[in-house]
C-alpha cells in the first residue's frame, strides 16, 4: 500500500500576496508520507489521525494522509 500526502492551504487576500495552494505528493511509503506530514506541520509529529491544521503566513494550511492502493 502506498500514501499520499494531500494540502490545501488558504490565505487571505489581504494579508498576502501569495495566492492558495493545493498539493498532492506522489506516492510513498506509509514512512515517507509521515514523515512529509511532520515536515509540512512544523516539524512536530502530529496528533490524531488527520486531517491536521496549522497556522501559516496569512492563512491556514490543512495536511491529509490518504492511502492508495498500488
């Protein structure tokens, strides 16, 4: 089984000039997709199961780890 790790971030208009993002990675390990979610949520292994939430410059970035058969 292979993962991808999905974001989605959302910013305001106002706040920045940077426009919002939607990413998906390509397929990896469980391992490597865990560990693209610590990089992306701030280095900190996150809690739960996801979808995880974090505050970024301007807005709002959300990480979801989904599974995809091979």
């Amino acid at each position: 089984m292979s993962w991808v790790v999905v974001v989605s971030e959302r910013r305001n208009d106002a706040l920045t000039t940077r426009s919002a993002v939607d990413y998906q990675s390509p397929p990896h390990d469980e391992f490597g997709a865990r560990a693209l979610v610590e990089l992306l949520s701030g280095g900190t292994p996150p809690d739960g199961p996801g979808p995880w939430r974090r505050a970024i410059a301007g807005g709002q970035r959300t990480i979801e780890l989904r599974s995809v058969t091979d």
